[in-house]
C-alpha cells in the first residue's frame, strides 16, 4: 500500500531527529550492532506512526514495549493537527497483558 510510505514521508517531515534519538529502542539496538545506527531503525517508529494514522485508528492494541512507539504516533498526530487542523484522531492505547 504505496499511502504507508507516503504518510511517512509526510510525518517524517514533522518529526524531529531529536525525538526520534530518545527512544529507548533506538539506544538499545544502536548499542547492540555497536554502530551509529541507521536510517530506517531510526525512521521506523515514524512508518509505525503512518501505519497507526492512515486508518485514523482510535484505539492502538501494545504490549508494553511499543507504548513509547504509541506516544510517539500520538505526539505527530497532535503536532499534524495543530499545524493543519483537526485531522488525525490522537489514538489511545490498549494494553495487550501479552
């Protein structure tokens, strides 16, 4: 579904490489390959937003270990809406017990 990809491109625009480096994700596995990272590990909670958003979901099943991931959908879509209006809904997690 090419919309994935364009969505992330657009919210990738809004996203700021700052918010992207204090995921706790991102440290750990760049910490893991013993290297500087790369681009898509970097991007891919942008893509995860994408995937979140064009549904204009409402409502997001996590575990645990993806609730930052969640915020960081919730905080492009708040930031989307405020730069061009109330599109996107902001989804809520459900926590999965799994």
């Amino acid at each position: 579904v090419p919309e994935h990809a364009e969505l992330a491109w657009i919210l990738g625009c809004l996203t700021n490489v700052p918010r992207l480096l204090r995921l706790p994700q991102w440290k750990m596995k760049r910490a893991s390959q013993k290297s500087e990272g790369t681009v898509g590990l970097l991007t891919y909670p942008v893509l995860q937003a994408a995937d979140i958003l064009l549904y204009k979901s409402t409502c997001v099943p996590v575990g645990e270990d993806q609730v930052l991931h969640l915020e960081l959908a919730q905080d492009i879509a708040q930031h989307f809406n405020k730069k061009y209006g109330e599109f996107f809904p902001v989804p809520k997690a459900i926590l999965s017990e799994l």
